[in-house]
C-alpha cells in the first residue's frame, strides 16, 4: 500500500505530491514543508486534510500557526459528501 500527499494550487492550476510506503505525522509534515516552500511569498496557504491522528499532532499544529498555513479538517464520517 502506497500514500499519496498531493497539492493543488488553484491560482497556478498546478498538481504536484509525493508517494510514500508509510503514513506519519513525519511524512504529514514533510508534504506540508514543501507546499509551503512552494509559496515563498508568504501568502497564507489552506490545506484540506481528513482526520487521521497523524495530521493533528502538536508539532503540525505549531508549525502550521509559524508558516501562516491553515490546516483545514474535513468532516468525520462525511465520505458521502463526496459524490464519486
């Protein structure tokens, strides 16, 4: 089983991200990283992510706050939300 962290920047109409073997709030914060290094203007970024303990963990939530990046949670259980 392979994880997909991916990054769309609607501005740039640009799609970019990396497989990896493990989930983790390590390789969450690594993804995170590089779309923040993607906009070094410093403009805020929103990013959408479910709920999985590993994006939700003190060390994302300080860094997130430091890089001007909001972290946007989607809804537990709401996959019905999703029409396809």
């Amino acid at each position: 089983m392979r994880y997909f962290h991916g990054c769309y920047s609607v501005g740039d109409d640009k799609l970019w991200g990396v497989n990896r073997r493990k989930k983790g709030a390590a390789n969450t914060l690594a993804a995170l990283r590089s779309t923040r290094g993607a906009r070094p203007d410093g403009a805020p970024i929103y990013v959408i992510l479910d709920n999985l303990s590993a994006h939700k963990g003190e060390t994302i939530r300080r860094w997130a706050k430091r890089s001007r990046v909001e972290l946007c949670f989607t809804p537990t259980y709401a996959s019905w939300a999703n029409p396809t």
